[in-house]
C-alpha cells in the first residue's frame, strides 16, 4: 500500500488507556510523513511528535525534537494489508510519556 492511502487518523486501546494517532503524509514518493501520536488514561498521559518513514507496511516514527539526554525513541505501527488495522510497538520512548503509560497496542482507522 502506497503511504498516500495511509488513513489520516486512527485511534485505539492501549495497553494501558488508548492511543490516538494522527498522519500527514509529506511526500507520498518517498514515504515521508509527520505524525502526532498521543496515549492517555486517568493514570497517565503522554505524546510524541515526529517524522517519519514509511516502508513496506511499517511506518516507523522518531521524534521531531528529541529530548536531552533520552534514550533513542522509535515507535513502529504496523499497518495490515486493508489499512484499516494497525499496531503500535516502541522502544526507548519512556521520557515522552507518563511510566505507566507506553506507545503499544491496537489502532483502527477513522
């Protein structure tokens, strides 16, 4: 699926509250996009706003202005092969978000 059928919001639980994310696509060629994604539940919020690349069914995220000091933060959505369905997976991503909180779970299109 090319980037430029990428859904430009999705939204969906997360392990621990639900995770929103919302797409601009950049350069459709190139797979280029920017991207909001934000968790939050009554224990904890957090977000993440960053550019991105997307490959073969995967998009892959960094943040646009990292933190000082963090540790390197990547965030991987896999999208299926209708674009409807996605999920979200990080690593090292604790300084954008609240501890109990993370970047991880199922996504739906809107």
């Amino acid at each position: 699926m090319p980037a430029s059928r990428l859904a430009a919001q999705w939204e969906g639980p997360a392990l621990v509250g639900q995770l929103q994310l919302r797409l601009i696509v950049l350069d459709a060629e190139r797979g280029a996009v920017a991207a909001a994604l934000t968790v939050g539940s009554p224990q904890c919020s957090g977000g993440l706003d960053s550019l991105g690349q997307w490959q073969r069914g995967i998009l892959v995220l960094k943040p646009y202005r990292p933190e000082p000091d963090a540790a390197a933060c990547e965030v991987q959505v896999r999208v299926d092969a209708d674009g409807r369905r996605a999920w979200v997976s990080e690593t090292g991503c604790g300084a954008y978000r609240g501890a109990a909180c993370v970047f991880e779970g199922q996504l739906q299109a809107r």
